[in-house]
C-alpha cells in the first residue's frame, strides 16, 4: 500500500490490528504493563516495527503476535489479520476456565457461613475444636 508507514505506536498498532476493542484499553494496558515488545515492558508511545514480537495479556488470556504490517488506521478484520502472526497458545476450554466467586456490589463482608464455604472450597486447614482458619505460619 502506499501509505504504509515503517512504524507505529503501539497502542495505536495494538488497536489497528482489533487486538483491543479501544485505543484507550490499549492505553492503559500498556501503561499497567501488561504489554511487551521483543520481551521488553513498554509505555504507549513506544514505535514497534516490522518484526517485533508483541505480547499482550488481556482478558485473561496472553496474545503473542509478530508484527509484519505497520498500520495506524483501524481496519477490517480480514485485513488486520493480515497485519501479524499470531503465535499465541490455544485459549483454554470453557469448562477448564476458573470461574471466579462474585458478591454483589454492596453486599458487604461474607457471613461466618459464607467464610466457611470460601475456605472449604480453597481448601483451607481448619483449627480443631473451634472451627477457625489456621494461620499461616
């Protein structure tokens, strides 16, 4: 293409390419460090070029892509995926995924019976005779 560039800033390369849903998200995880560049944590602003390995960890998962298009513009999916290759592990199955307890907003501490349940499910030692938690030594 013509107005191919030789590089990019990440965020914007990361959100060209549909990585991120936003530039923003691909933003702030830059900036929360969950992006590298050839093995390297690296701020928004960083210029990848062609042959980078980027990696992201984002919504649970860990993306591994080497770039080998530079574009700064979002496109269709067809063609960003053209953009790197993907050398990403599988995503896990859906029954392997760990699902993650979730209270209500406002619901406060749990109760002495919903503590109870948590650390049978974490597998946590009981003290004998009181029905405590063992502290950790």
């Amino acid at each position: 293409m013509a107005g191919e560039q030789l590089s990019a800033r990440v965020d914007s390369w990361i959100w060209s390419v549909r990585l991120a849903k936003t530039r923003s998200i691909a933003s702030d995880a830059c900036r929360g460090g969950h992006v590298r560049v050839n093995g390297v944590r690296v701020k928004p602003a960083h210029i990848v070029r062609v042959g980078d390995e980027v990696r992201l960890r984002h919504e649970g998962r860990e993306r591994i892509v080497v770039v080998s298009r530079i574009i700064t513009k979002r496109v269709g999916a067809a063609v960003a995926a053209e953009c790197y290759v993907d050398k990403s592990p599988p995503p896990p199955p859906p029954e392997e995924a760990v699902t993650v307890a979730v209270r209500t907003r406002g619901a406060g501490r749990p109760t002495k019976r919903e503590r109870r349940s948590i650390d049978k499910l974490l597998g946590r030692p009981m003290v004998e005779g009181r029905g405590r938690r063992a502290r950790p030594e």
